[in-house]
C-alpha cells in the first residue's frame, strides 16, 4: 500500500479506536521490567560517577589510589583509559564522554568506580581526590548573551527587509521575556547495563530513546566495528528527550568499565546525581521588536532568541533551529528577521525537551502578541486573529519560507470559543476583577502550529521488521523506542490492521540494533508517523505474498482474495489467518520482511535557513481561566478547554493521555519548575525536596479535553494521523497568558505585566506590586492633572 492510497477513514476494529497501553497492566502491577529490574549477570559490577567540584577548571592530577586500595572495587577509568576516540558529540564532535584536562561545570563526570555493589562504588568515588585550578566561568544565560560568548556562530531566519521596514512602521513596540529551563524529571533515571561478549563484542541494555547513536557512539568509543555493539531497550520509564542524546554519557562509562574489567557494569544515576549531572531543556532570553499598524497587524519583526546551551554544543543547533522556526506560531510575519544565539555557559549542557525549542519560539510570539495588544489596547483574541495565517493567500509563507497549507486553526477557534462559552466568561472575569480587591482571575486563548518532522532531513526515515510464525502468530520489530507514551501498541494496531487478526496475534519485542538498524531518535513526534509507515510497508509486503498464494492455491483473482476479523476469503473458500499461514510456510513462501519508509516532500538548507522542513503541521488551540491571589502571588487553573488536532487518531484513549500529560508538563514549565543555580554555579534544585513538578492538585479544577472530530490527516500519514507527543505541550501557553491577564486587571490601559516564565508565586506577587504601582502613578498623574 503506497502512502497515497492510504484511506482516510476506515470503519475498522484495529486502528481509530480506544485500546490500552501494551503494558498497562504490567506498569500498574510492577512486572514492567526495566533496565534496573533485569537480572544481574554473573559477576555484575556497579559503577559510579567522580564529578567535579568546579564550574570551570583546569585538572592538575588525579589519584585514584585510595579508591583501589579498598576491598571489592575492580576499576578506576579516567579518559586516558578510553581506547577510541573519546567524543561523544551527537551533531559536531568536541564532546568527551570524560574530560583530559578541563572541566566545564560543578557535576561534569570525571572519571568513574566500578565495584561490587552500589554502595561501595560510591563510597570509593569519593575517595578518589583530584585537583585542578579554576578557571574563570560564565554562569547566566543573560551575561553570555551580553558578552557574546557563543558556543556556535549566530544563525538566522529572515524573509523580507525588516530591517528597512520597522523605522517607518507607525507603531514600533520592543520587548524581552525570561523564559527558564525544566528538568526531565523521568521517573526512571538514566541507567545502562554493559555485558561484555566474546570477539570485543558489547551488548548495552540501555535506558534510550536512540539505541542507533549508543550503538554508534559506543563502538566509537571502544574502538570497534559498529557490528560488535547491539544496543537493547524494551522500554524506559519516561524520556521526554532527556534520554535522547544524554544516555550515551551513561551507556560509554558503562561499556568503558566493562571493557576494562572484563565483566558486566551497571551504572544508574541516583535522582541527585542525574540532576546534576544531565542536561535540561533550554532557557532563553527572547528579545524583540515590531513594527505594526494601529490596529494591531503586524509590519515587521526582529528578535533574538539567545539559548542557555550549557558547556557543549550536544544537540543545540537543532534545538534553536526549530525555536527560530517556531517563532512565528501562528502569525503571518510580512518582514521577519529571527537570530539564534548558542550561548555558552559553565553549566550542564542542556538538551532535547520535549518540544525541542518550538515551546521556547512559541511563547515568544505569544508574549508579542499580548504586548501589541495591550500596548495598543486592544482585545488579544482579535489581535492574534488578524495575524493568523491565510492560506492561499500572501499570507502564507513563513519565515523558513515553507507554505502554510490544511490551516484549521481559524474554525478551531471559532468551534473552542463556543464551546468555552468564551465571550459569556471574558464579561463574568472582567465583572468579578471589578469588584474583587484581592483576588483577581485571567481568562486567555493560545493556538499552537507545530511542525512535524524532524529538522535534519536524514532522520526522517524509520524500519521495520515482521515475522509471520507457521501457527499465524506475529513478531514485530521497529525502531522505535517505548517509554510509556504508547508507541508499541499504535504500531501493532497498524500491524493488525493490515491483516485484519485481533492485536494479541502479534508481539512487539524489544528495540535492539541487531533488527532494524540505523534508525532515529523515537522525538520530534515522529514515533507513530516512522515507524508505522514502516511497519504498514513490512506487512503489505507479508500479506502480498499471502494474497499471491491463495490466488494461486484456490485458482482465483488476487482481488478476489479478501483479509477480514481473523479470516481470509478466496472466492467460495474460506480459511483462518493461521490456516492460510501454515498453507503457505507448507508451500515454502517467506513469512517475514523488512519495512522502510522515509517522509517525503521534505527539504532544509541550513546555510540560507530555508526550505520545506516539515511534512504537516499539528494544530491544537486551548482557553485557560485562572485565579491569583494578590497578596501571596499564589493562584489556581479554574478551567482548561482543548481542541487539539491529532488526524484520524490510530487510538484516541492514547492521544488524549498524550495530550493531556503534554499540556500538564507544560503548565509545570511556566509556572512551577524552577531551576536555581548559586553563586558558584552550583545546581541547588536536585532533588523532589527543592524542584517541584505538578501533581494532580495542579490539574485545573475543570479539564477539558477534544480531539478535533472527522479531520483525516490531509497529508498521506499512516492512516492518516497526525502525531501528538509534542504539540500539547505548548497549549499550556494559555495558563500563563491567563496568568498575564489576571496581573493586568490591577493596572490602568496599555500596560503590559512584566511577568516572566516560570510564573512562580514570587513572579507573580513581583508583577502584582508593579502593576500596582503603575496604577498608583496614574492615579497620581490625573490628579495632578
């Protein structure tokens, strides 16, 4: 079945209905086994990391004596004690798994123990002593900025002279948001077991969502074929694209010990330790001007979207690529210039995060919106409407210069603002603020346009591996990593769809190396749109064969042969799946075949920053209403409406969990997960005790969640879905805009809320008492006056 024969709607048992998670059960009754749950094999070694006290310093000496001398400890290893290449840089090298002569940040890995139990190992990394002499660091993202201490050349995104253009716009408005990072807090902390094999062979079990870059980076690492490294991970206990490019630091210290001692390793980070030593999603500094018309349409934009990247450059270039070409949201810029900034700074070198830098462009533009509206005293809803894209129009084309096509986003709106009761609430909120002295409440609408695909063409690409078994059971392998948001299960029912057997026909097995190789990072929310499409083009292959056979077999036409609840049907005969299986393995026709699929249509020139670098677009639009309290700054979400865009869903019972985790992280991101560093650059925010994410009493009090009903994907996806890990993420844009709006209810017309992000109690309790004094000011002016 070729992509474009795909139906787009189908009444169907398999695909388009609720189904549980592969592993439901097994997560709620604890027989989910994870990397830390396997068996230890014989003679299995712990390890543990020695990291650096220093935010910057030049190592002088290392003495690993001490730990030696202690009974059950097997290794020490230092860089000098890699026998390849010691880089681990996922897009540009320069990255060492452990420095030789300089350390970059309070937390950066060492060197490593290996030992006989955990305990032990970490007591003799601490008596491992090294010394070295600091050097000077740059701790804050905005003296890097300031400083232009770039870990990579500016890169930027223009179309149009806005240049030329924002002198001569009527209005011209500048402004600049705080937005902080977030740490990945995955229940499962980064882990990896190492088992050394025969002929310098490596099996790595690793917590991962790209086994391919283990593999590889491994093999680098130990100096070996990439053939010698077979990388396993049935699931992980979350990911959220900390466990992207970072599991290699953990899977190469594990596979360096094993190497060196000969026997299995096991390294799992303890909370602390991962949160120290792992990166996190990026912080920026957003910095804008624009250029518009009285009533609120835009002219011209120039910002700058300086990234925190941390001490390396991991998989930042990526990540402010997609921030650049989310900047726009959803608003049609005429004359726009962006500039991406990688800023370096002596901390740790921060990552993917769900969302990839589109969160961090996205709220950029909605802070601009909501700063041209209140600035000009304008409603915000009409602002951001007469800024929308128009298809098909001049208004089409966004900064990367790609069109903007199937833009349902303007009929979204009109549907979620009825079935908010938008226009009701927005005089109920403007009434109580009038009469309420310390509580006030916000009520704001945010859309969201995510691009899907990831940045770097060549990742857009994913295989699949099916066996068909004589009794008509199936085994099903794919790239694809599972951790928990339900990709497993979306693939099989792909898979059973095609040769129409109920799900518990076939078995996913574990993502490893040695099946599918060369395959993606499970990110950019391509899980489902990669690997399905393999996996469909592996069973059309199977059940092409099956149909040629039974033709043959029963003296039909092919198209008389027919796959329908567990049966086949040839003309007058009829058969079960496994009664026509065990026919054809009797018959000698192969059983299994591999699937590929690479996106089509796609295309990114990272010199000009143009092309078409996304297959569609996931469209999601939500109304947040919220209540602050003016005296503490502390505040409640009221109501959260969603009408997100997910296709013709392959499980709507999973894409509605997807979307409403993403839009509970994300409420986290702005408004409790705050990261702090001291004076010295010391992460104080390690631990459950000192870094707060949201629980369910951070839900708001009425949730609401749609999926956009009979809205095929238009683009020629599996079934015609679109994906859903990303987007919602960024629908949470509506709490703190509503949050925003609660603020500006205390302040006299065309102020803005000097509100920064995470909106924390103490953020807001600052923006309360300026508002206020704005008022105060303009009250004194007028009687002045």
């Amino acid at each position: 079945m070729s992509p474009d024969s795909i139906p787009a709607s189908a009444t169907s048992r398999r695909v388009h209905v609720e189904v549980a998670h592969d592993s439901a059960v097994k997560h709620v009754t604890g027989e989910a086994r994870y990397v830390d749950d396997l068996p230890e094999p014989k003679g299995c070694l712990h390890a543990h990391l020695v990291v650096s006290p220093w935010a910057h310093a030049r190592l002088t000496a290392i003495d690993a004596q001490p730990a030696l001398a202690l009974p059950g400890v097997y290794a020490v290893v230092t860089a000098a004690d890699i026998p390849g290449v010691n880089d681990i840089g996922p897009i540009v090298p320069g990255e060492p798994l452990l420095p030789k002569d300089v350390v970059e940040y309070i937390g950066h890995p060492i060197a490593a123990v290996a030992a006989e139990t955990p305990a032990l190992a970490r007591r003799a990394a601490l008596l491992v002593r090294i010394e070295g002499e600091p050097l000077p660091a740059v701790l804050d993202l905005r003296a890097a900025y300031e400083s232009e201490h770039w870990l990579r050349k500016p890169v930027e995104m223009r179309r149009g002279t806005a240049e030329t253009v924002l002198p001569t716009a009527p209005i011209v408005l500048t402004g600049e948001l705080e937005v902080g990072g977030q740490d990945h807090f995955y229940l499962e902390t980064q882990v990896a077991l190492a088992v050394p094999q025969e002929d310098r062979d490596m099996v790595v079990h690793s917590a991962t969502q790209h086994p391919t870059d283990v593999q590889h980076l491994v093999a680098r690492l130990l100096d070996v074929p990439q053939h010698a490294v077979t990388v396993e991970v049935r699931r992980m206990g979350g990911g959220f694209g900390g466990k992207e490019s970072q599991a290699t630091l953990i899977a190469g210290i594990a596979a360096i010990l094993a190497r060196r001692t000969g026997r299995p390793v096991k390294l799992r980070l303890d909370r602390d330790t991962d949160m120290i030593v792992t990166g996190k999603r990026h912080d920026f500094l957003l910095r804008w001007r624009v250029g518009v018309e009285p009533d609120g349409r835009i002219l011209a934009v120039d910002m700058d979207l300086a990234a925190r990247c941390g001490w390396s450059v991991d998989l930042s270039p990526a990540v402010i690529s997609r921030a650049l070409s989310h900047a726009d949201n959803a608003y049609f810029y005429p004359h726009v210039r962006l500039r991406g900034l990688a800023c370096k700074t002596n901390s740790q070198s921060n990552t993917a995060f769900r969302g990839f830098g589109g969160p961090q462009g996205m709220i950029g533009a909605e802070a601009m919106m909501d700063q041209i509206a209140r600035s000009l005293g304008r409603n915000p809803l009409d602002v951001r409407r007469l800024n929308f894209y128009a298809p098909g129009t001049a208004r089409d084309l966004t900064p990367y210069h790609q069109r903007v096509e199937h833009f349902r986003l303007l009929g979204m709106v009109e549907r979620i603002l009825a079935s908010a009761d938008y226009a009701a609430r927005r005089k109920a909120v403007d009434a109580f603020n009038a009469a309420s002295p310390v509580i006030r409440k916000g009520l704001a609408l945010s859309p969201v346009k995510f691009g899907i695909s990831f940045n770097k063409v060549e990742l857009n690409q994913a295989g699949a591996l099916i066996h068909v078994y004589a009794d008509g059971s199936i085994r099903l392998n794919h790239g694809g990593t599972e951790m928990g948001q339900g990709l497993f299960v979306k693939v099989a029912q792909v898979v059973a769809e095609v040769f129409s057997v109920p799900l518990d026909t076939i078995k996913v097995t574990a993502t490893t190396t040695d099946k599918v190789p060369n395959t993606s990072a499970t990110a950019a929310s391509s899980g489902s749109d990669l690997n399905g499409m393999a996996a469909l083009a592996a069973a059309e292959t199977i059940k092409g064969r099956l149909v040629g056979f039974a033709a043959e077999h029963f003296g039909v036409a092919a198209d008389d042969v027919t796959f329908a609840d567990g049966m086949v049907r040839a003309g007058n005969h009829a058969v079960t799946f496994a009664e026509l299986v065990r026919m054809a393995y009797t018959a000698r026709i192969s059983l299994s075949s591999t699937g590929y699929y690479r996106t089509p249509k796609i295309h990114f020139d990272l010199a000009t920053m143009r092309g078409h670098p996304f297959f569609y677009f996931a469209l999601g639009v939500a109304v947040s209403e919220v209540a602050i309290d003016t005296l503490t700054g502390e505040w409640k979400a009221l109501r959260t409406d969603i009408l997100h865009d997910v296709g013709a869903s392959l499980n709507p019972a999973i894409d509605r969990g997807q979307v409403e985790g993403g839009f509970i992280q994300g409420l986290g991101w702005l408004t409790l997960e705050e990261l702090v560093w001291d004076k010295d650059g010391r992460l104080l925010t390690h631990a459950p005790s000192t870094y707060k994410i949201p629980t369910g009493r951070d839900l708001p009090l009425d949730f609401r969640v749609d999926l956009l009903a009979d809205a095929p994907n238009e683009a020629p996806t599996v079934f015609r879905s679109k994906a859903v890990g990303e987007p919602p993420l960024m629908l949470a844009i509506s709490v703190w805009l509503a949050l925003r709006d609660a603020v500006a209810s205390l302040a006299p017309a065309g102020y803005v809320p000097d509100l920064h992000a995470p909106a924390t109690p103490e953020r807001i309790l600052w923006a309360v008492m300026a508002a206020r004094a704005a008022a105060e000011t303009k009250d004194t002016a007028n009687e002045h006056a």
